[in-house]
C-alpha cells in the first residue's frame, strides 16, 4: 500500500466505522425485535429527531444559553475571588506554605498542599 492509499485508508475509517456501526446497530434492532421503548433503532431516532426539530432546537439553544450563562458567571467570580485573594495579605501569606515550612521547602508538596497546619 503507498503512502497515499495509506493516509486515505486511515482518514477514511472512523466514517466507515461509524456506518458499519448504525448498520450493525439497525440489523440487531429488526433482528432481535427489541422494544423501541428499550433501545430505538437508529431510523426511528432519526425520524423522531425529523418530526421534533423545532423542539429539539429550542432546548439545545435553551441548554447552549445556560451553559454559556454560567461559564460566564464562574470566570467572573473567579475573577473577583483571584483579585481578592491577591490583594489580601492575610490570604497571601496562607497560601505560600513554603514561606512557612521548612519541610514543603524541600519537596514538590508545595503547590498540592493547602497551607493548613501539620501538627
């Protein structure tokens, strides 16, 4: 095989893959007659996704906005409680325990451990 029917063969087995999954997945759904309500085949989910499409795109904007809302609010109160935490002295000074401890000085605890007391 060259290298340029090798590359193809490569780019073109997650779609071949994908096709002989749904394939698969349809034959065993009419085969076994299993209960749509247990596990639909991929045709029946593809028409209730045709029949639905409004509602459907309705809710993943709804889901979309919402999560889009509070990633925003996460980074804002990040934001505000970085700001904070660096203008403290008293939370600085807390959250280098290597000022502190001769013992996170000398080894990699440093940054994992959280500035609490040992003893």
């Amino acid at each position: 095989m060259t290298g340029k029917a090798q590359r193809g063969a490569i780019a073109a087995a997650p779609y071949l893959f994908t096709i002989v999954f749904f394939v698969l997945w349809e034959a065993a759904c009419r085969l076994f007659r299993i209960p749509v309500f247990f596990l639909p085949a991929p045709s029946v989910i593809a028409q209730a996704g045709i029949e639905y499409w409004s509602q459907l795109l309705f809710h993943s904007f709804h889901t979309l906005w919402m999560t889009v809302a509070g990633f925003a609010i996460a980074v804002v109160f990040g934001i505000l409680l970085g700001i904070a935490l660096g203008a403290s002295r008293r939370c600085w000074w807390a959250s280098t325990p290597s000022r502190r401890s001769p013992w996170c000085r000398s080894s990699s605890c440093g940054s994992a451990w959280g500035g609490f007391p040992l003893s």
